[in-house]
C-alpha cells in the first residue's frame, strides 16, 4: 500500500517531494522530545497548499495516518511519525504572503519561523507577541498546532489569542478557510477548537495573526534572591498589587548553574532564584510600575536587583533564561523536560515537593518555568548509562505532573499532550469528558487518520455512543456507521 502511495505521491507532487529512503526518514523520527522515537514509512516535503491537500487525500483514500510537522522543536511528541504512515513536512512553506500595518494583521505559510516574522514587522512598528524559547528555529504553524506561549504570555496570552483566520486541509484532503482578517466571526470557535488540537483536524496552510504595537517603553529588571519560596513570595505580591508584567520568569539554582555554564549570562552569584521581570507600555506608567516591583521585590528579600540599562543587557538577561532548556545539557548527559500548570500561589509549596521527590528517588530537577501564571518547566536530570536512573527520572516526572493536578492546575500548559501525556489524560478528566472532546476530532476525521495515537491514550471510534456499555451492547446498536 505505501509502496503503491509513494508512486502515486511522486507523480503529483512532482520530483524532489517524496521520501521513502529509511536512512533519509531518520531525520523525521521524533521532534524535540527525543527519547520517543518513529520511523515513517515515507515523508513529503510539501511546498504550498496543494501539495498538502493532494498528500492528505491520497491518505484519506488509501486509509493511511498522516501526520503533519514543522520545525520539529515541539516537546510532547505531538509530531511523532506513525510507522505505518506519512509524515507531511511543511518546513519549507515559509513565505511571508502579507503584511499589513494598517490592517494590524499578517498572513504566512507554516513553515514561517516565530522570530522571522517578528523580524519582518519591525520596520513598520509591530511585532508577532507569541513567544517560545525556541523562537528562532519553531514554526507559525507548529505553534498553531501545540497553541504555543512563552514568556510574554502572561500579559499577551497564547497562539490562539493572536489567529484570527486560518487556511485549514481537513482529514478528507478538503481546504477551506476558518475566520479571516476580522476579529470574533460569527458561528462556532472553529478556529478556537483548531489552535492547540495537535494536528488531529486537519493541517494548516495559511494562518492570519494579529499584529501588536511595539510598546513605546520596555524595562527589565533581575531579581535575586536566596531561595525559590522569596521569590514566588515576590511574584504573588506583584500580581496581587495590580501589576501585569509583560513577563515575571523565574529560575532556581540549578537552572541558573546551567545557564552560567551554557551563556555566561553574569547572574549574581550565590542566588538560589532569580526572577526577571519585564514591564512594557506607555512611559509614564511603566516608570510608575517599575519603581512598585523594585520596591516588592525587596520586600520580598531581593539581595540584589540589576536593572537593564540597554538592550544589550535586556538580551543578556533573556539569553540565560531562553538557553535554559538546552543549558542543562552541560551539567547532565540527558534529561526530560516537563511541563505542567499550577495556582501561582501554590509555587512554593509545589517546588518544596518537587525537590522532596527529586531526594527520594535519586535524580535532580532543575525548575525554569513562567512565574506569572504558574506555568512550570521542570528539568528533571539523569544519566541513561547508569542503570535504573532512567526509571527513576520517568517517575520522578510523572508525579510531578501529579502534584499538578492535585493542586488545581493542568498537565501541560504549552507543549501539548500529544504522545507523551496521553497516558495522563485519564487522571485530569473523566471518561465523559474525554468522550465529548473525541466527539469533536470525530467530527473533523472520521477516519480517524489525523496525527492518531495523539492526545487520547484509547481513541474511541467514531459512531460508536459515548459513554458505558454492557457486554450485550454493540458498537452500531443505533444504527451509526462505525468507522
């Protein structure tokens, strides 16, 4: 069958566009989450819509999953191959197809990167607010896909508050367009079900954001303090006073040691925490609100604040904290990167239990996260060549994401679930929840060959009734189709 696809791919894609070489598709066998690894049976390169439209239908009639990827830095396996299918690259999709000023709004391709088009703007007073660390090399259309944040999330929000149209191949190889240039369409939240479904709807094509203002004022300051329960003290205390930062970041000792040894980012020494804090907006009110976070944080027991004097020094701060990820790289051989969402309030308390779990089972964990609304990023560090420390660090992380949701918040607050969480969607909601929200990707893709084994740790399938059955049950017993 994928022999018989290939060909057929080949002859309407044109030379160049298939891959089918097994030392070529090693390239495409896992994306930033590097410990789940898949070989495709065969990979398309695609360059526009068409292309896209044509691979997908080829897939919907010969019933074979497909899965789309970008820039391939996603952490939760969402772009993981499927043995068995066609891994849809749109990397090279990168053309910036408008900018308006005028219009607020610009329209790309998904293979455009974040930082590019934040690049393109600039000139005429705008930039693309969304923000990942991994901004210089991730994708628009990757992060329309995981709904992707970053640190200026906190006063910005995430992707899907900044797409308001969308180029959309459905799972049958259809495209249509959700919502446009204009803000709230009329109907249902297509796009909002769209941005952060993991790519089990369909593929993105072209994508229309929002473009923000540059601010007419940007100050950074660094904060450090001896411990991580000052420093969330600090973060509350900021929130609590009616201060909005563009972005409050947070790192502890551990991250901080990575960062020096990856960046020399000049932290001060001896800081069990460091937060930094960005305010932007009209001059007169940032001045107003900066002189309250200096003075919260020194309430909070700041020992030292440095505040940016010029870009260069702002670039600086950002540069130890967005090398953070890969930093730790030079104080571990390997590590796991989680991701997880707790009460803002609740950080000193949950970061005490992380590092009660990180003794016990024998591993260390390094915390960066986004202070401001609890977003945490822990680093959970191990060395696979000593025997049991894998395990150990897989436990460790998996109950991170426990005291998540014990303490009110959420598995993922940006990566996604995609193959790594699955299993944890269970503990998070119940069998109707997951049954209403499969009703959904049901409607999307019957078939059930968009990016599966994604998201859901037991697809349903589509047409069977949620909910329990008895053994005498059938799937059809209403007379619905069972795909």
């Amino acid at each position: 069958m994928i022999a018989g696809l290939a060909e057929r791919l080949r002859r309407e894609l044109g030379p160049g566009r298939v891959i089918t070489d097994r030392q070529e598709l090693r390239t495409y066998e896992c994306d930033g989450l590097a410990h789940h690894k898949v070989v495709p049976a065969l990979a398309v390169l695609a360059q526009s819509t068409a292309q896209v439209a044509a691979t997908v239908r080829a897939c919907a009639e010969a019933g074979v999953p497909f899965v789309a990827r970008g820039s391939g830095t996603g952490l939760s396996g969402g772009a993981l191959p499927h043995a068995d299918g066609v891994l849809i690259v749109t990397a090279q999709m990168r053309d910036i197809l408008d900018i308006s000023p005028a219009d607020e709004r610009a329209v790309v391709q998904p293979g455009v990167i974040n930082l590019q088009l934040t690049r393109a703007t600039t000139p005429a007073g705008y930039y693309y607010a969304p923000d990942p660390s991994s901004q210089q090399i991730c994708s628009i259309g990757g992060n329309v896909a995981e709904n992707s944040g970053g640190a200026h999330c906190l006063k910005y929000g995430f992707t899907v508050n900044h797409v308001t149209g969308l180029e959309v191949v459905t799972p049958d190889g259809s495209v249509t367009r959700l919502g446009g240039r204009a803000l709230d369409p009329p109907g249902y939240d297509l796009i909002g079900a769209f941005v952060g479904s993991e790519g089990t709807l369909g593929v993105a094509t072209e994508v229309t954001v929002k473009l923000t203002r540059l601010p007419e004022t940007v100050r950074t300051l660094l904060a450090a303090f001896h411990g991580v329960d000052q420093a969330g003290a600090a973060t509350s205390a900021i929130i609590a006073a009616g201060v909005v930062p563009a972005a409050i970041e947070m790192m502890d000792a551990l991250a901080i040691e990575a960062a020096e040894a990856a960046v020399a980012c000049g932290y001060p020494p001896g800081a069990g925490a460091v937060l930094i804090v960005e305010l932007d907006g009209p001059a007169a009110e940032v001045a107003a609100q900066f002189d309250e976070v200096v003075a919260l944080c020194e309430g909070s027991g700041a020992f030292e604040i440095q505040i940016a004097a010029d870009d260069s020094q702002r670039a600086l701060f950002w540069k130890g904290r967005k090398s953070a990820f890969a930093a730790v790289g030079r104080i571990s051989p390997d590590y796991i990167v989680q991701d997880g969402v707790i009460p803002r309030t609740a950080l000193p308390e949950v970061l005490r239990r992380i590092d009660e779990l990180a003794t016990s089972n024998g591993v260390r964990v390094a915390n960066v996260f986004h202070a401001g609304d609890g977003n945490l990023h822990p680093l959970v560090l191990f060395d696979d060549a000593v025997p049991g420390e894998a395990e150990r660090a897989e436990t460790t992380s998996g109950a991170i994401i426990d005291l998540c949701i014990e303490y009110g918040g959420s598995i993922t607050g940006e990566h996604g679930v995609g193959a790594d969480k699955a299993k944890y969607m269970p503990r998070m909601f119940g069998d109707d929840d997951l049954d209403t929200m499969q009703l959904l990707r049901c409607a999307f893709d019957p078939a059930g060959l968009a990016n599966p084994g994604k998201i859901y740790p037991t697809p349903r399938l589509c047409g069977e009734r949620p909910g329990r059955h008895t053994a005498g049950d059938t799937a059809n017993r209403d007379g619905a189709e069972v795909f």
